[in-house]
C-alpha cells in the first residue's frame, strides 16, 4: 500500500466518526470500564477482519461462538497476527492492551486506576503511543489515544482488504473443482510404494 494511498483510507469520513463516537464514550466512564470497553471494540474490529478475508462459508461464524478457536481476543490477536493481517505495532499494543483489561478484570476489589505505577508503566510501553505526548497526557488519556489509533489502523486495513480482495490459495489454483475421485498415482506406482515399505 502505497503511503498517499494509505493516506486517503485514513482520511475518510467514515473512520473519524467511528473514533470520535467511541472517544466520546469511554471519556465519561472509569478507568476500569475504559479497559473493557476498549478491549470489547478492538476484539469487534478484528472479528471484521479476520471473517473479511477467511473464506466465505456459512459455518465460519461458528469460529467466533462460545468456546471456539476466534471467540477470545488473545486468539483473535494470534491469528490475525499470524495470518499477515495486522502489523507488529498492532499485535505488540493489543497484547498489552489485553494485559491491562485483564488487570483490571482481576483486581475488583482494589481500587486499580491507570495512574497505578504498574498500569501507567504498561500504558507507556504501548509503541503506538506518539513519544512527543507520552510526557505531555495523563495515563488515561494516552490509553484511550492509542486504542483509538490501533482502532483506526485495523479499519483502515479492513477498508484496504476490502478494496483490494487477493484470493486464497484454493482460490487460485481452483483447487474445489479438482476431481479427487482419480487416482494421482498409477496403480504401478501405488504397488511400488507399498512394497518399499514392507521391506
């Protein structure tokens, strides 16, 4: 993708809406409830990733229900990672992104802020995270900042997905019309391979 092409994608209208609506809506909650519904809203842009380029099959949505392979968001993270869908930037900030929501998740009864020592160092090692306002923003600010960034950077890679479909490597080579039912060996050669293996 070509830097002003790229440009373009992050220019539209579209994605600074979805931004400003979600800015908007974590800036009145707790910290602990920005955590969770932070994770909530990247888990939702990633699922719209993957399932954009997976096949398009009606049982590929059972992957994403209860207990399956894509319904958690450390999965979800792996998966897009290891597919080439998302950056080293993205996977390394959602990795910690989950690691503080799951803080949060786990310390109910102390009162965990991001101001917490531990929570605003993770929240400084998100590389997302412009070095020029890392001294500048509250812990807060910086964490909602960032996950509104990797947000916009995971749209903009479903708009580019979407614009610029590649096919599978099924899909390439055809391989769904192959008649499977012919041997693709002669039976000479399926004869020769047995009796190598019984000596």
């Amino acid at each position: 993708m070509k830097n002003n092409e790229l440009g373009e994608i992050l220019k539209t209208e579209e994605l600074g809406k979805i931004s400003d609506k979600f800015f908007q809506t974590v800036s009145k909650e707790s910290d602990r409830a920005i955590a969770v519904l932070s994770v909530i809203y990247l888990d939702n842009i990633l699922e719209k990733l993957i399932r954009l380029v997976y096949i398009k099959k009606p049982n590929v949505s059972s992957l994403f229900k209860n207990s399956q392979l894509l319904q958690s968001f450390h999965n979800k993270i792996s998966i897009a990672y290891f597919s080439g869908l998302i950056r080293d930037v993205v996977y390394h900030d959602l990795k910690l992104i989950g690691e503080i929501r799951n803080k949060f998740a786990h310390s109910i009864i102390d009162d965990t802020d991001f101001t917490d020592k531990g929570m605003s160092q993770r929240i400084d090692s998100l590389i997302a995270l412009p070095t020029e306002i890392k001294d500048i923003y509250p812990p807060r600010l910086k964490f909602i900042l960032v996950v509104v960034h990797i947000g916009t950077l995971i749209r903009t890679d479903i708009v580019y997905f979407s614009k610029y479909k590649l096919p599978t490597y099924v899909e390439c080579y055809n391989l769904n019309s192959f008649d499977y039912s012919k041997a693709i060996l002669t039976p000479a050669e399926i004869a020769k391979i047995v009796n190598t293996h019984k000596e």
